[in-house]
C-alpha cells in the first residue's frame, strides 16, 4: 500500500504541471456599475489537472491593458466580503504594471487591491468582489463585479490595429 501511495504522489507531481495548460476566457459586464469600471475582461489562467483554472492575468478587453494577480493574500481581506458573499478564491492586484491602474481603478484611495473570485468555469458567469487595504490598515469592501461568459479565446487576444479582437471562439 505504501508503494502505491509513494507512485501516486510520484505520478501526481509530475503530471500537474505537465498537464497544465494557459486559458483565455472571455467575460462581458452584465450590470452598469461593472460596465463603467471594466466593460469586459478576459482572464488568462492555468487549467489544472482536475480542470481547476487559476488565474494570473487580468486583460481588458477595451482599454488593451492588463495586470498581473497571484494567488492568495491576507485573511483580513475575506473577511471584508459583503454579507452573503459565495467568492472564496483570494487573489492580490500586484502593484506593477497596468496593476496599479486597476487598483485604483477600483478601489479609489486603497493602498493595495484585492480580487475575490468565484470558482471559474467555463460557460457559467463570474462575480467578482474587490477589496482595498487604506493607510489605516484596514480592510474595505469596494465594488462587486458582474460578468456573462463571453467565450474561449484560442489565443491571447490581439491589440493590432485592423484586427478583430472582439469576437472570441465560444464553447
């Protein structure tokens, strides 16, 4: 049994990352507060072996920027969630790049940003709630977001004048 154990684990560690393949799913605002903020988004993310996707960049389909995001954060920050809040997944806004754009962006004032998302899954919509760390240290809930699955991209979409970069491959 040990030797079956010590194989799976064996197994398991090395097809992870083998199996892990880069995502481009496409979302558009479904509310006006969302719309004013974003528009639309299109996440770029890694699908695990179990078909988990976690995600590592957020690009605007409109604007033509992005921001890197990692996963994982303080535990004060989920605790900043709205009442009745299903989002689970913790994910910190790094400061580089189009980052801090999106910070403030999103939470006006906050010293640093915070997504909380949904589990993300293809053909469903995605709520996405954000939270600001103040100077004070404390932990804010800023705006709620509200996406309508789009579609797949095969590739990372284009920012090339003349292309059609608006019309993702559904699935």
């Amino acid at each position: 049994m040990r030797r079956f154990l010590i194989a799976l684990l064996t197994v398991s560690a090395v097809a992870g990352p083998a199996a892990a393949e880069t995502r481009y799913l496409a979302y558009d605002a479904s509310d006006r507060v969302t719309q004013a903020l974003t528009r639309g988004i299109t996440l770029e993310g890694d699908r695990g072996l179990f078909g988990a996707i976690t995600v590592r960049r957020i690009i605007s389909t409109s604007n033509r920027g992005s921001a890197e995001i990692r996963i994982g954060g303080p535990d004060a920050a989920r605790r900043a969630l709205p009442a009745g809040s299903t989002e689970n997944i913790l994910y910190t806004v790094s400061p580089d790049g189009g980052g801090r754009g999106l910070a403030r962006a999103l939470c006006p004032g906050a010293d640093q940003a915070f997504l909380i998302l949904g589990r993300v899954r293809l053909a469903r919509p995605l709520t996405a709630q954000a939270i600001g760390r103040w100077p004070d240290g404390a932990y804010r809930h800023c705006v709620t977001l509200s996406y309508n699955w789009r579609g797949e991209w095969a590739t990372p979409p284009a920012g090339g004048p003349g292309e059609d970069s608006s019309a993702p491959i559904g699935r």
